[in-house]
C-alpha cells in the first residue's frame, strides 16, 4: 500500500463518479437511511480493525460514493456550494497532505504567500488597495486587509467582531456595550444573528432595516431609521447588506446604503459571501456598484468561484480594523522571531488554519479571470431563461426577475404542496432543488451553480412538476 496506490485507487472511483453523474445516469441525491449506510460502509468494523487499504478501500469507496450527493449532475440545483473545479480538488490535496497550518508564517511560508496574494487579487477586484508585501516598501497610505476562514458563517463573524472593536474599543477587554445593535434587512443570511449572539449583543439586538417589497434595504429610509434608533440610546455597531439575498439571491443597493452609512459614520459590512463573484464580470459588476464604499465585506470562494468547500474571505478597507478584532496573549506563537512573512493569526478565530489560499488560487489559475468572468454570466443568463420559462408555464409563479443565479418559483397551491413537490423532486432523482420561504409564502428555489446545468434541466424539472400535478 502507497500513498500513490490509494490515490489510484479514489481517481478511478472519482472518476466514474464524475461521469456517471455528468451523464446524468443516477439520481441526483440518495437518501440511505443513516443506519444502514453505516452498515453498507462497515464503519463499525474498520475502526477497530483497520485494513482500509487496497481492495478494502475500494469496497468503503463503493457505497460511500453511491450515496453521495452528486453535486456534478446537471439537475443538481439545490445549494450554494460549489460544483467544484478539479483543480481546486488537487489544490486541497496537496493542503492535506503538507498540512501547513498556516495561521503563523514559519508553519506555512508558502500557503500563507498563497493566500495574501489571492486576497490582494480579491481586494483589488472590490476597488481597496491591496496590501504590500511583507518587506517591500510600504508607504504612507492606508491599505485593505483580509484573511480566509472556514466559511461565510465564521468570514460574518470575523467582520463583525472587527466592526465592534471599531465601535467600542474596549469591548474586548471589558464587554460588549448593553447598546450596541447590528441593522440589517429581515432576509439576512442566519450567521448574522448568530455572530451577534456569539458577540455577545444578542440576537434580540438584530434590528430589522426597512426594505421593499421584495426584502432590498430601502436607502430612502434607512437614515431616519438609523437616527431613531440613535435618538432611542443604540449604538449601531454596523449595518449589514447582502450581495446577494441568501433566498432569492437579490442585491441591496450598495451605493445608496453606503451613503447613508457615510453620512451617519455607520460601519457598512456588506455579506457578499454569494454574489461578491460578480466583482469578477465586467458586465455584472454594476450589481455591487458602490461596494468600495463598504469597510467590510465577505465573499465566498466556495460558492460562486468554482472552489470546494471550505473557503470565504473576510476583506476590509482598512487592514488596521481587522489586525484590532482579535487580541491574544499566546506565548507559545506570539513573541520576537525572524519574521519574513505574515502570521494571519491575528485576524482569525481559529487557531489551526487550513491552506484554504491554495484551492481558490489552483481555479483561477487554471481557469484564468476571463473564463470566471464567463462561468458567473453564464450563470446568472440561465437563472434568467430559467425564470422566463416557468414564468411562462400555467400555474407557475416566479418569485422576482433573478439578478443573480438563483431563482424562485412556485406552481398554484399552498406551501405544502411546494414542499411536497419537493420531495417526490427528489425520489425521483432527476432534480434536486431546495426551497425557501419569500414574501410569506414558500417557494422551489434553483440555485444554478453547475457549469453543466441547461436548459433541459429546467424543462425536465418544470416537465417533472407538471407530471405531478395532473396525477
Ligand atoms: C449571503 C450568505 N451569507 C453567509 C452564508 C454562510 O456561508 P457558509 O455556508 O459558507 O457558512 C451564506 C450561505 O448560504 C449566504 O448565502
């Protein structure tokens, strides 16, 4: 057994996996009861003996990939997570297998490089200066700052905690001021609230920005919103934006929600985790028009950059807000030491950092900056000729005119027979969709994430629907 046998081994299984799914041969998703899945996988078993390797590996391979979703078939449009490029896949093996933790330099010189330059790349797109390198001449000017964490969960958290050590200094010494409140629209991704939770403000000091009927923040009125609170004795901590919505994948105006914030002196955090991508696209850029404007801003890799999980940057303009988020005594990391490089550690929850850098870095740079501009046009240009089909169907209903690549939809009935809908979706195996509540009502939602996805995917879920109901 060889580290290169075991991996002939995966790429041979991997490999028909990935085509079978491409070819659509196979449902989507396979819901294996848990208990016995773990039976057909002998987990039990291989834990106590071991003998994983060689044919051993192949029989685990077998059901564990039978089972697993399969996010490369083309009716794969259920979740944000990407359809992953191969070469962000290599990327990650070459992370595992060094396993620099790189939060300190000395522990990953060259993942760390990695990353600081794909996060200057990013800082660059958004329109902040990027940061200089270690060593070279830095200059008088304010630069931007960023890091990668374990996702956009923990990117919001890291962002907020920035913006608290912003607005209260001292809050990391002494507590977070019984006051201060986070403003954002109702449809704000969950880890928003959680983050004020885990920040200590609470979640009941998420307070609702008011919004248009379809949940975009409304600038018109969100200074007298803000001022009223104000006059109401809060603080506010930041106002957050989304680009795009977690739902419906809808853009707040970025422009006038930052004038807003200007004026007022309010931290702008902008959850860009899904729709940040559109920074890549000359064509699609004018959706986060005015992001630049922002002092933070999340943006998933894992999402719309073709990368695997996990991989979600934290940006902000000005590196110093990031650098005061967190402060640790570590005796064991931080002291005096040659230091060619840049330890992230100071901007991050986590102590043990994957090479996260290395898999968004092997996509772009194997696809290059145009053919990423192409894949998220060419995304949002199906969500589109998705919506106007089933806008077009009997019955269906679609939720709003799509600006990114996700699009809702519902046929004529209650919520239940949304979901019920769903779910024989899913027995069946052709499409897998998610769904999600908007307006007040719930609705099937295609996230459209797989380069491979058509138009024949929509028609023969829309085909598979009308099935249903006329059954
Ligand atoms: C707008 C938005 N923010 C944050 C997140 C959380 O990201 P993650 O799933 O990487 O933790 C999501 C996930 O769907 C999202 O859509």
């Amino acid at each position: 057994m060889t580290f290169r046998s075991e991996c002939g081994i995966v790429l041979d299984a991997l490999e028909t996996f990935f085509e079978q799914a491409q070819a659509r041969k196979g449902p989507v998703i396979r819901q294996t009861p848990m208990a016995e899945l773990a039976g057909q996988m002998d987990l039990e078993r291989l834990i106590s003996e071991g003998g994983l390797g060689g044919d051993g590996l192949k029989r685990f391979l077998a059901p564990y990939l039978e089972a697993a979703t399969r996010l490369h078939h083309p009716g794969y449009m259920a979740h944000q997570v990407s359809v992953p490029h191969p070469m962000g896949a290599v990327a990650a093996l070459i992370g595992a297998f060094t396993n620099n933790p790189m939060a300190i330099y000395e522990m990953g010189p060259s993942a760390t490089t990695v990353e600081y330059t794909v996060l200057n790349w990013m800082l660059a797109k958004v329109g902040w200066r990027p940061a200089p390198l270690p060593g070279s001449e830095a200059g008088e000017e304010a630069h931007g700052g960023g890091v990668l964490t374990h996702g956009g969960s923990l990117a919001n958290l890291t962002a907020l905690a920035a913006a608290r050590s912003h607005v209260a200094p001292d809050s990391w010494e002494t507590g977070t001021p019984d006051n201060l409140v986070v403003v954002c629209p109702a449809g704000c991704h969950y880890s928003v609230a959680r983050a004020a939770g885990i920040l200590g403000l609470g979640r009941r000091a998420v307070r609702e920005a008011p919004t248009d009927a379809d949940g975009r923040i409304d600038p018109g009125r969100l200074a007298s919103f803000l001022n009223g609170l104000r006059q109401d004795g809060s603080e506010i901590m930041a106002v957050v934006a989304n680009a795009c919505s977690t739902a419906v994948g809808l853009y707040d105006p970025l422009r006038d929600v930052a004038a807003v914030c200007r004026d007022l002196g309010i931290w702008l955090h902008v959850d860009g985790a899904h729709g940040a991508s559109a920074l890549v696209s000359e064509r699609d850029r004018g959706l986060v028009d005015g992001i630049e404007l922002a002092d933070s801003l999340v943006w998933d890799a894992h999402k719309m950059l073709r990368t695997p999980a996990l991989c979600a940057a934290v940006l902000v303009r000005d590196h110093r807000t990031l650098d005061g988020a967190f402060r640790e005594d570590a005796s064991y990391l931080f002291h005096d030491k040659d230091q060619p490089g840049f330890d992230f550690i100071h901007r991050t929850v986590e102590c043990t950092k994957a090479a996260l850098g290395l898999k968004v870095f092997f996509v772009l740079a194997c696809e290059g900056e145009a053919a990423m501009a192409a894949y998220v046009e060419r995304q949002s240009d199906l969500a589109k000729a998705a919506a106007a089909f089933l806008r077009a169907r009997p019955g269906f209903e679609v939720a709003a005119e799509p600006q990114s690549n996700i699009v809702c939809f519902r046929v004529d009935g209650d919520d239940a027979l949304q979901l019920d809908l769903r779910r024989r979706l899913t027995e069946n195996g052709n499409s897998y969709v998610s769904s999600t509540e908007f307006r007040g009502r719930r609705w099937l939602r295609l996230t459209l994430m797989n380069p491979a996805t058509d138009m024949s995917d929509v028609e023969t879920l829309a085909g598979e629907v009308e099935g249903m109901l006329a059954m």
